[in-house]
C-alpha cells in the first residue's frame, strides 16, 4: 500500500493567502454549467457509472446494525442486477469503498469476506471523535488503531476545528502526524476538514496545505453532519491547495467531497470540475471518490433511464 508521508511543516506555504469569493464561484460556473448541458445520454451514462465507482457508500447513523451494514456490504457489491449490465462495456460495477463507524468494520470485513470482495472494495472507518473531534487526543488514536484492527483499509479522521478557528496550525499538523503514525501503512489517511465549521475559505485553504504537509492521502470537506457540506465552491479551493502541494512536492492527494451529494447531477459537476483542473489522471479510486449515503438511489434511477435513451 502506498501512502503519503508527512513533510517537515513549513509556514511559509500558508502566509499571503487570499480567496475572492466571487471569483471562486464564477470559476465553479465556467467550469461545469456549459459541460453539464452538453453531455449526451451516453456520456452521462458514463459518467453515471463513473460516479458509482468513486463512492464510498455510507451508513452513519445512531441505529446502525450489523444488517444494515450486510446490506450496504450487498448493495456496494451488486448496485445493479447482473443481467442489466454489459461487462463488456463496463467492467465490474461496484462502489470505491463502504464507511461506518468503527464499531461497525467487523461487520463490514465479514460481510465483503462472504460475498468475497475484500480485494475490491475498501473499508473506511470514519475515527478520531467524528464528528466533532473534541475528544483528547490519546483516545483518538486508539479509535484509528481499533478500527484498523478490525479491518478497516481506510481510516476518514475528523480534525479538531477550533485549532483551525485559532490558526494553530502547528499543532493541527502534530495532532495529524500522529494519526498518519497510527495508521502506519495499514490504511490510506483521509482527513475531514469541517469545511462548514472552519470560517473562512482561507482557513479552508490554509487547512487543506497542513493536512497534506501531515501525511494525508486524501482531503475531505465535510462529516455530512455540518450545516454546510460539499459544495462547488469550496471543493474548487481545496483544490487549487491539491494543485500548489503538487507542484511544491510532486505528490498527488486525493478529494473526497462528503454531504450534500445526492443526485447524478451533482456527482457529474464535481467529476467535470475534477476533469478540468486536476485532470483525467485523478478521476480514480485512488484520488477522488464521494462520500454518500443516497447518491446510489439517484445512479440507480438515471441508470435505466439512460440506458433506455443511449440504445
């Protein structure tokens, strides 16, 4: 398994930022309103199917059950019925990952050993007092050690946001270090900004800069449990952060928008975004995916409408 190390923090790469709102969010317009209307049904079909492959299936609810992890391990597994689909065409279908508590991984890894899957999906564990974060950081560390002792591939840590809220940006990356050490290389470190609870965009930006400095594999915006979640706008600013740590570093970290996405349509404008300032290179499971819990309700429904329309 190959994951990110952490570099030496460096403060310079924080100073004299700024985000211009507006621009942001005329960029986010540019970028994705004329594509989307241009797609036809085959192309949005792929992109459909697309989208189902980044996903990382979510149940992360207070009445989770071992069934209900059974049956998000089934649906991860077999979306659609087999005799709908042309692998040939398509390959194998199947979702990026599931996510659960870490009570819950062990439930998940039995599940996908049975349905003999583990080697291709991964289990993600959302850990470190999420959604929050509040909680000292000793038991944090032993949240990701449980879960990666039950089986998780993966681990989705969330980040305290009142260092982000007073700029403590050292500490930030010593808390993440740490977890990217518990981690070891075990599991791939995708780290939950809050982006709804972090202020600002320039904290957001600043965020994104120490999480990848710490080791991160991935930067995701949101627990889904914020009043604001993933949007277009914030997704664009986390990454030009992808881009500029790329070109100081030469290493490529991954985005996961979580919350808030929920239809195709919403799924095929961060995909078009992704393609247009990052590339065709990091739309994979390696570098992109979407945390959801409904969008496969919507996959599924445009799925056989857009079959029906590219025949």
């Amino acid at each position: 398994m190959i994951v990110n190390q952490e570099i030496p923090f460096d403060a310079s790469c924080l100073e004299k930022v700024y985000v211009n709102l507006r621009s942001v969010e005329r960029s986010v317009d540019l970028l994705t309103s004329s594509l989307i209307k241009r797609q036809s049904s085959a192309e949005l079909l792929k992109w459909t199917l697309k989208a189902l492959s980044l996903t990382d299936l979510t149940t992360l609810s207070g009445d989770d059950t071992r069934a209900n992890v059974e049956r998000l391990c089934f649906r991860a597994a077999y979306p659609f019925p087999e005799r709908l689909t042309d692998p040939k065409l398509y390959g194998k279908i199947h979702t990026a990952a599931v996510c659960v508590y870490p009570s819950r991984v062990g439930d998940a890894h039995e599940s996908l050993k049975t349905l003999e899957k583990l080697d291709e999906i991964q289990i993600a564990a959302v850990a470190t007092g999420f959604p929050s974060g509040q909680y000292p950081l000793h038991s944090r560390l032993q949240e990701i050690e449980y879960a990666i002792g039950q089986g998780a591939t993966e681990i989705d840590i969330v980040v305290d946001r009142s260092l982000v809220l007073r700029n403590d940006w050292a500490q930030l990356y010593d808390e993440i270090v740490s977890m990217r050490k518990a981690c070891g290389d075990k599991a791939h470190l995708k780290t939950i900004l809050g982006i709804g609870e972090c202020g600002t965009m320039v904290n957001v930006y600043k965020a994104s800069m120490v999480a990848m400095m710490a080791g991160s594999d991935f930067i995701k915006t949101s627990t889904g449990k914020e009043a604001v979640n993933a949007t277009l706008p914030v997704g664009l600013v986390m990454i030009r952060a992808i881009q500029e740590f790329y070109r100081l570093t030469g290493k490529k970290i991954g985005l996961k928008p979580a919350g808030g996405v929920r239809t195709v349509k919403d799924a095929v404008a961060w995909i078009i975004m992704i393609q247009e300032t990052l590339g065709d290179e990091w739309l994979t499971p390696e570098l992109f995916r979407f945390g959801a819990s409904g969008l496969l309700d919507d996959i599924e429904k445009q799925y056989y409408n857009l079959s029906k329309k590219s025949k």
